[in-house]
C-alpha cells in the first residue's frame, strides 16, 4: 500500500514521482537528528512538516534576515475579529 504511494513533485503537477525512501532516512538522520530506527517509525506526514521547518530555517540562516513581522491593523471591537 504505502509503496504505491506518490508524490507530486514541485511545479510539475501532472508529473508522479514515486518517494525516495532511502532520501528520507539520509536527511532524517543527517539534517534533522534523528536515529534510523526514529526515522523509520514517522508518519511521512509528521516528516514533511518537521522538513518544510527545516526550509525555512535554513532559508533564514542563508539569507541572515530578520523575520518579516505585518504590522497589525488596530481592531476597534471584538466583532469586527
């Protein structure tokens, strides 16, 4: 079941690509700090989440810029939240 599983790859959606197990547990283990065996025990939806985390950290410490912070519009009552 879970090796018929695909994924679209980035900016081509009719184009499957089918996952790439052992990239997975290279970067778990090696950019994100886990063991194999913690690896291999993740949900993949768990492991996408803490990699798109892992992005934009890197990109914040690639690019050394501070975070964009909106400035907030002042809210004259609860109703118009």
């Amino acid at each position: 079941m879970l090796l018929n599983k695909k994924i679209l790859t980035k900016g081509a959606e009719d184009e499957e690509k089918p996952i790439d197990f052992p990239w997975l547990i290279y970067f778990g283990m090696n950019k994100l700090g886990f063991s194999y065996r913690e690896v291999g025990q993740m949900y993949f939806g768990f492991w996408a989440d803490l990699y798109e985390t892992y992005k934009k950290q890197y990109n914040f410490e690639i690019k050394r810029a501070a975070y964009r912070v909106d400035e907030m519009e002042p809210v004259s009552s609860l109703s118009a939240l």
